[in-house]
C-alpha cells in the first residue's frame, strides 16, 4: 500500500502542500504568465519595487521548509541573508575587474551562509539540543553578528579594496553581471532573474517535500524519537534542511545587495530576525504557496505603509502576527484553504449521497 | 492454544551485565539476557521493574552505565539507535507513536525505503497490513485510526524496516480482549515466519497466549525464566507479580 512518489507529477502535485489539482495549477500557469508579461506595461518603478519584493520569497520558503515541514524555527535568517550579502559584498568588489567575478561572488556569498550553517548546525542538532532553544541560539547569533558589523567603521576594517563600513554599512556593491547583463535594481533583466528564481524554488522546494525525503523530513517534524527508530539519521537531514534554508537566506541576500548595491548590519538586527518569521507566520508555516502569498503581500504592506511615513509598518505587523497567533494558528492563508477544500469536499459528498 | 517456535538455537542477542540507573535509583542491575534466533519472548514483572529501561538500553534509546549489548555477533552498545534499526533491531513503544497529522500511506512512505529495507522484500509488511485491515486504510489520517489500528499501525512500521529481532512494549495495551487476542495471534505467526520477537506486555491472557518462554524481571534484574507452566506455578512469581499472598 506504501504509495511510491517517484513520478514527476505526483511528486510536484503531492500531499504536502495545499496547492494541488488542474484549477491551481491553471491559476498558477496565469500568474507565472502575467509576471513575465509585466514588464511590457508596467513602469521601470513598479517593476523594481515588485522584483524587492519577490527577492525575498527564497528567504521565506527556506524558512518554511526549516519551520514548517521539519519543526525547527529560526530567528537566524536574516543573519544568513545578510552573511551572504556582505560576502558576496566582499568578493565582487575585489573582483571588479575579472569576468565573472559577481558570479564567483554570488557562489561565495551562499557557500559561507551554507558553511556557517554547517557549522551550527552540526554542534545543534548532534548535540540534540531542545527546539525551543534553537530560536534563541540563532537570535544571539544574529545579534552578535551586527553588534560586531555595526564597530568595523574606519579604514583598519577593509578586505582588499572593500571596506566593511561599520552602521552606515557596505555601499557601491556591484550588482549581479552574468556575460554582458548586468542585473542592477532597476533592471528588466534583473526583474527576470527574480521572478525566475522565484519560481525555481518554488517548484524545486515542492519537489522536495513531496519526495520520499520530504516525507521523512516531515517526519522528523512529527515524531523524532520514532523517525530514528525508523533507521533514520535525524541529526544530519535536520543539519541538510538547516543549510538550505540558509543557502536560500543567502540567496535572497545576494539578490537584495545586487538590487539596491547596499547592505547595513540592521540587515542581520531584531527586526530582520523576526520578519520571515512574521511572514511565514501569517500565511501558514506548513505550506509553501501560503508563505510565498504572505511574503508578497506582508512586503508591500510593510513598503507601503513605510512610504505613509512613522513606523506603522513594524506596528502593523506585531498585530497581524498577533492576530494570526490567536485566531488563524495554523496561518491565515492555510486555513481559509482548508476551510475551502473542507466544503468542496462536503459539497461533494451532498451531491453523491443526496441530502442526510 | 499453543505457540510453535521456529528456534534454530543461534544466539542473536546477547545482554551480558547490563546496568543502568537513573539519580539514585538502580533501574537494571547487572542483567544478562540471551535471545535465540527465531525465539518469542516474554518479558514481564511488576511495575518499576525495569522493563521498558532493558527495552531503552537494547535500542539504543539510554545508553548503559556498565555491560555489552551484542547483536548478530557484532558488539552494538556504543551505536545510536538509527544504527541499531539497520542492523536489524526495531522497537514499537509504549506509548504509540505514529506520524498522527499524517495518513497511513504517507506513514508507510516514511518507514518504506529506509536503508535497510530498500535491500529486501520479503512481503512481510503488505501480509501484516492485510491481515491487520489497515490496507484499506491508506487515506486515513493515522491519528483518526482506532486505538488498536494506531497500535497495529506502528507495528506494521517497525516491521518496514525488515527487523531481524522486534522489540514490542506493551502492544496489547488498553486493546479489548478480542483485539488482543488478535494481536497475539498475529505476534505468533510473526514469530513462525521466522522473526525474533521479544514482547513486554501486562495481560497475562496475551501472555498466555504467544508464551514461550517467560523471563520475569524484578527490581532491574532477571527473577526467572521458564515456560508458562513454570511461571504460572512458581510462588514466588506468583506473590511479586500476580499479587497472591
């Protein structure tokens, strides 16, 4: 009876995520559609301000892959964006004048998030430390990055030609340049790469939770003790899991500093710590769609409430967080869907039966 | 009705001096075991007398404060216990514990293919499913099965990764007696398709039952050991664990 998911479709639309069946992937062909036809009628300003916005969507599916499908939330993201994105920082503009260089620097930026990732998570997960501590170590891991970041002001805290910056932060990062595209902020092409790394990960990550290793990463989010006695190897898929989620943070990283040519320490701060958490919070941890949804939508709210001025953006967020802890526990997105699929079901079943 | 062992001797667990305590108190104390190959065993005593900690220490849940754990000749006490499941030892707990949120195909997901059993079938598991009924169960989320089908649910996953020595604490409980009569019965032809199988359990008409060979354990260390009718008939057994006087 054990189903075996090894087709490509029954992997891609598997149990594990709320998005399933003809009619969603019909939407979801329509909304892939509509995003590469956008550039042809939308203004350089929109299309930029939509590519920050979805630049972020790697970050948030890490997490839910960390947090969602397999337990472990992570107040550490931000850390890794912004560990990626000072790398990244780092190697291209010392490498300003070699082809290829911000592809190198790229390639660096998500193996020292991954690296770093490795590293804790190996002490972490082989040492079986409480999830409820995880949070917390990453937190102060966090904390103590930009506490150490914001002191490197001054020329004595260079690496090669790139000075560090200290709280102004790292300015004139070069942005992303594969042959002869260059993939600065306000570019189509930059656009493009978002919106098709987006959807890269989107399917890449379904892909995964959907595949005979996602189930046992599921697993491992619903009952460790019995996933190891399964013959499984806990520790080192919840460390795998940890590093993608990293590298995905790192990803994003890359992509805000090729877009904006900026990064400060307030990157890896309190408040960047805590957003992916409030992202994948509001649209539901346990599915990719939902987080991806939220991501969006949380991005432009915040930007849009941030251009009204004060900080009615932070202020808002605390009470949709709030809010979703309270009456939309398992997110706001995840549970009108499955509050939608339980009455398709009951409809259903009132057609083929008749009325009770 | 009584059960055939399909024995051949062959020694494939082996406990030699086994201790293990918790603060002060000595929950196994300096206790050997030894299990033939094909054998069905029954292990029971009063409470606290370190049933579930022998089962803890034999898949590598607590690691022993003193003695060796050997396993198909192969000394197994400092692995961990994923590594004990691919060598063939698997363990249902006390307490069920199956994937709840999950259903029972996605259940069988998780244990089917682990590295043990993607090297063999030998069709032990869609047999145990069948006659257990959970093969029309398949979309079922787990933790909406019965009490007795979770039970038989986590059995039927340990038995996925193609165990050569099954560990089953206490799989009958809060079962009706039919259910753990049935429950018995599938233990029994279990063990005649050749696979070892050490049981704890408190109801003694399940014991009855499957019994073999009864191993009685009191304050952590082995009491006797005998057939039924040994046990049965044995005073001392009788006043510490069936509370006669």
């Amino acid at each position: 009876m054990a189903r075996e998911y090894t087709g490509f479709w029954r992997v891609l639309n598997g149990p594990q995520e709320i998005g399933r069946g003809p009619v969603f992937w019909c939407l979801f062909a329509f909304v892939a559609l509509g995003l590469l036809g956008y550039p042809f009628f939308g203004s350089v300003f929109a299309l930029s301000n939509l590519a920050n916005f979805c630049l972020y969507i790697p970050m948030g599916l890490g997490l839910a892959l960390l947090w969602g499908y397999n337990g472990v939330l992570s107040f550490g993201q931000g850390a890794f964006f912004a560990i990626a994105g000072y790398v990244y920082g780092i190697i291209a503009g010392n490498l300003l004048d070699i082809p290829g260089g911000t592809l190198l620097a790229a390639v660096g930026g998500i193996a020292a998030s991954a690296a770093i990732a490795a590293a804790f998570g190996y002490f972490v997960f082989y040492g079986q430390v409480s999830n409820w501590i995880i949070p917390l170590l990453l937190l102060v891991l966090s904390l103590i990055l930009e506490t150490f970041m914001a002191q490197t002001a001054g020329y004595q805290w260079r690496v090669g030609s790139v000075l560090l910056g200290g709280y102004n932060g790292m300015t004139n990062v070069p942005s992303l340049e594969i042959g002869s595209a260059n993939f600065g902020g306000a570019s189509i092409a930059f656009y493009y790469l978002v919106v098709a790394l987006m959807l890269i990960t989107y399917l890449g990550l379904r892909l995964l939770v959907n595949s005979h290793y996602g189930h046992v990463v599921v697993g491992i989010r619903d009952d460790v003790e019995r996933t190891r006695m399964l013959g499984y190897n806990v520790a080192l898929i919840q460390i795998q899991v940890f590093v993608v989620a990293a590298a995905l943070a790192g990803l994003s990283g890359i992509l805000y500093v090729s877009w904006g040519n900026y990064i400060n320490p307030s990157s890896m701060g309190l408040l960047a710590a805590t957003l992916p958490v409030i992202w994948t919070a509001v649209g539901g941890r346990s599915s990719l769609l939902a987080v991806l949804l939220s991501t969006v939508t949380l991005r432009w709210l915040a930007d849009t409430l941030a251009v009204r001025g004060g900080e009615y953006a932070f202020l808002v967020m605390g009470i949709l967080l709030l809010v979703t802890m309270l009456f939309f526990p398992a997110g706001i997105v995840v549970t009108l869907a499955r509050r939608w699929l339980h009455q398709k079901s009951m409809y259903r079943d009132l057609k083929q039966n008749g009325a009770p | 009705m009584p059960a055939s062992t399909v024995s051949d001797g062959l020694v494939v667990l082996g406990a030699k001096d086994l201790t293990k305590s918790f603060g002060g108190i000595r929950a196994v104390d300096h206790l050997d075991l030894t299990l033939a190959r094909g054998e069905l065993r029954c292990l029971i005593g009063p409470n606290g007398a370190g049933k579930s900690t022998l089962f803890g220490l034999l898949s590598g849940l607590h690691r022993p404060d003193a003695g060796h754990i050997v396993f198909k000749d192969e000394d197994i006490t400092n692995l961990k216990p994923f590594q004990r499941v691919r060598r063939g030892l698997c363990q249902k707990f006390q307490t069920t514990r199956i994937y709840r949120a999950l259903t029972v195909a996605q259940n069988l997901v998780i244990a089917d293919r682990t590295p043990r059993s993607s090297r063999r079938k030998n069709g032990r598991l869609s047999w145990a499913l069948s006659t257990l009924g959970l093969d029309s169960e398949g979309e079922v989320p787990a933790g909406e099965l019965s009490h007795s089908h979770q039970q038989w649910l986590e059995i039927c996953l340990a038995l996925a990764t193609e165990p050569d020595l099954l560990l089953l604490d206490e799989p009958t409980a809060g079962m009706t007696p039919e259910e753990t009569e049935l429950t018995a019965q599938f233990v029994v032809n279990l063990n005649r398709q050749g696979l070892t199988v050490l049981v704890v359990e408190h109801d003694m008409a399940f014991v009855r039952y499957i019994a073999q060979r009864i191993t009685v354990l009191h304050y952590g260390r082995i009491f006797t050991e005998g057939s039924l009718g040994e046990i049965e008939s044995n005073h001392e057994v009788r006043r510490i664990y069936l509370g006669e006087r």
